[in-house]
C-alpha cells in the first residue's frame, strides 16, 4: 500500500471552512485601502536572489539562513519571495510606475516564504498584506498611513492595540551613533551572541532588534538613535508626532523599537496587541528612503507596512463558522422527474446569481433535509412527483422553523425575489407569510 503524500513540514492547506474569513479581512483591506488612493499590484512569488540581497542586505538572518533560494536549469539563482516591499519596487522600477511630484500608492496580498522553524502561528509558506507610499518624503504621508492601518485594524474588530513609534535616522545620523554604540561596546562582546557580534560592524542598530536576552541586557544602557538625529530627521519625527495627534492617535515613543530588515530610515512604527502573547507586534512598517535607488531606480522616497496575514486572523474576535460560505438554497427532490426539473432550476438560479445545491442521486427526503441543515442553507425547497402534478412545491425556512407552497409557475422569479429582500434586509426574516399561498 502507497503511503500518503502529505503537506510539506511548515506549509499549510487553507481549508473551504476557513477560506471565508480569509475573504472578509481581505474585502476589509481592499476597501479601505483603496478608500484611502492605494492600487492593487500582483507581483511574481519567485524573483533573482540578487533583489533581496541588495534590499534586506547579506548579513541578515533572512538573506543568509532562511531565504529558500536554487539554481534554475539556467543556472540562474532565484529566490522565493521571503517579503513584498522589494518585488514591488522592482516592478516600480521595471515598469515605471513613478509620477514626479506625486504619491504611487500600492498594496499587495499573497504568500511569503522563509525556512523558520515552525511554531504555532508561524510558517515556512505565509501571508501578508503589504502597503506602500512611494514618492513623497512628508511627514504627513507617514502619519497617514498609521492612520489607515490603524483604521483598518479596528473595522476588523482587534482592540487593546497600541502604536509605537520611533526614528531610525538616515546615513547622516548613522556614522555618529555607529561611533557611540562601538565605543560602549567595547569590552561587552561576550555579552552578545555571535549575530550581533557581526552587527556592531555592520549595522548596530539592529542589535536593538535581537530577542536573545543575554543581548537585550548586554544593550540595556547602550546609546540611542533619537539622541543622535540629524536636524532634518528630528525635524521630520517631531512632525509625524504631531500629525498623529492631529489624527487624535494614541502613541508610545519607544526610542529601541528597531525594524528587522537594513532598508529602514526615519520614521518606524509597530502596532502591538496585548492578546497576541509574548511576541505582540502584529504589524511592523517604516519609512526607507533609499531603498529605491539601491535597486537601481531615482533616488526616490517611499514608507510602507506588512502584516503577518495568519497573525492577524488569529486576533479577529469573530470564530471561521460565522465567515462560512454556504449555500442560501437547496433543493430535495424525490423522482427523476423532479430530479431533471430542480437541475434545470437549480442551474438557472446559478447563472442569475443565486447559490443553489442539491442531490445528483436518489437520497431519503430527510438525508436531503440533514444535509442542507449541514451545509447552513437558509431555504429548501422540496420538489416530488406529487409537487409536479399539483404545480406547488413546499419552501421551507430552516431558520424560523416555516414552511409554505410556491407556485412552479414563475418560480425562478418567486425565488430570487425571496432570496433577494432577504440577502439585502439581512434581518433573517422571510417576506413571505409562513401561513399564506404565495402563488
């Protein structure tokens, strides 16, 4: 006997009963987001490996341990996309999406890969929901995007949450904070682990982003970017304070809040969920002004977003069963000529928007009936060979317990119009009287 081929380790099947509450958070998002200006894109999942080398930088965790990267029969190295930021820009740039003076405004939502160590919550094939503002370098375009993202997080019904916010500086700030971090460190090596051993050489902000505790107590008292801003970047964060204020935003300045990839300039930000456990940023952005123009563009500003779509799903307080998708008519026939004439019903229903099911084989009435119960359908409607001869068929309301005859003539009309003013009241109370002759 062939053993069954199973799910690779860290990769997950989204299931039928779970795909509606996938479909709500996403309508959620494409909603507001284009509310807000901001254009869907849909970029490759595999892109040259080269792209996130000069984007998320070599000597992080990412680039060197977790990216899933092979040669192709070209011998062309590719990588599956480990994030979404960089195969946006990319295509910015290939294709020239860039008005001057203005904002490009796009999001995208798809799958993530990187070979982490799974645990609950994280996988190795993921999701995000990536957001990015290219073209302005304004204050107020970052203080707007916390305000969609926050906007969003609450239509969804996540609550407890809270903003911090920080500045990550620019390469004008970076050399005198380098200077100071280096100077403090000398002599706490030991302290650190052998990753944020290459950072003080690196990039020494991001030990700040280490979650090993040895390090967390090594940097305890270590300098801090704020106190070593340029005039323009202290300028620019005093700014987006004050537009989060003006947006009555509620926010925390969190001065050793980091972001985990080398791209990040100026402002940073993370919204955190106290339900969400120890590791409580559901959603990490930051502005990276020079990002473009290391992958080969103009010198051109952008401030962008992900959130971690299983993560989030996760904090919505509705379960998956009040997101199915379930059918709003079924018919139970009984005999082959009903049979033939719910099929003809059934389908035409279908081309006319209404979501119908039925029985392609001879079952028990209340088989149909269990079954329809199963499926959450709101209507049955039972179809026999007695229905046919008298040209009545029984409807019956699953929810308020009901039942009364329709006319087979008309029908098709006499279903939609039912189905209809039920689906737009949505007060779960049928139009027809329970008691009465529809026909």
């Amino acid at each position: 006997m062939k053993k069954n081929i199973t799910a690779v380790k860290g990769f997950k099947d989204i299931l039928p009963s779970q795909t509606g509450k996938w479909l709500y958070v996403e309508g959620i998002a494409r909603t507001i987001f284009t509310n807000f200006g901001f254009r869907e894109i849909r970029v490759p999942i595999l892109e040259k490996t080269a792209l996130f080398q000069r984007s998320i930088g070599e000597a992080t965790d990412i680039v060197e341990k977790e990216m899933y990267t092979f040669l192709d029969r070209s011998d062309d190295q590719l990588t599956l996309r480990p994030e979404a930021t960089a195969s946006v820009l990319r295509a910015c740039i290939e294709h020239n999406l860039f008005t001057p003076g203005q904002a490009t405004r796009l999001f995208t939502i798809g799958p993530m890969f990187r070979r982490e160590r799974p645990q609950k919550g994280r996988y190795r094939q993921f999701h995000q929901i990536d957001v990015e503002l290219l073209g302005l370098d304004n204050p107020i375009t970052d203080a707007e995007v916390i305000l969609m993202l926050i906007h969003f997080l609450n239509t969804l019904g996540l609550s407890n949450l809270g903003l911090e916010i920080n500045s990550l500086g620019c390469p004008l700030c970076r050399p005198g904070f380098r200077e100071a971090m280096t100077a403090y460190l000398k002599g706490r090596e030991a302290g650190l682990c052998g990753d944020c051993q290459r950072r003080i050489s690196s990039n020494p902000l991001r030990i700040f982003d280490c979650k090993i505790e040895g390090c967390a107590e090594t940097i305890r008292g270590a300098p801090l970017i704020l106190d070593h801003l340029c005039p323009d970047c202290s300028d620019h964060f005093e700014q987006v304070q004050r537009y989060l204020n003006d947006f009555q935003l509620k926010f925390t300045v969190n001065a050793r809040m980091v972001r985990g990839l080398d791209y990040y300039t100026k402002t940073a930000f993370e919204v955190v969920a106290g339900a969400a456990g120890a590791q409580n940023a559901i959603v990490g952005g930051g502005r990276y002004n020079g990002l473009i123009k290391e992958l080969g563009g103009d010198d051109i500003p952008g401030i962008g977003f992900a959130i971690g779509f299983e993560r989030l799903l996760s904090l919505v307080p509705k379960e998956d069963a009040e997101f199915d998708i379930a059918p709003i008519l079924y018919i139970a026939t009984q005999g082959d000529d009903a049979l033939a004439s719910a099929l003809s019903l059934g389908n035409h229903l279908r081309l006319r928007g209404i979501s119908t099911e039925m029985s392609y084989v001879t079952r028990s009435l209340k088989s149909q009936m269990k079954q329809a119960d199963k499926l959450n359908c709101r209507y049955v409607l039972m179809l026999g060979e007695a229905e046919l001869a008298s040209g009545r068929a029984q409807l019956r309301d699953m929810r308020r317990s009901l039942q009364w005859p329709l006319s087979l003539d008309g029908i098709e009309n006499s279903l939609i119009d039912l189905i209809d003013g039920t689906v737009n009241s949505q007060k779960g109370s049928s139009p027809l009287r329970g008691d009465g002759d529809n026909s």
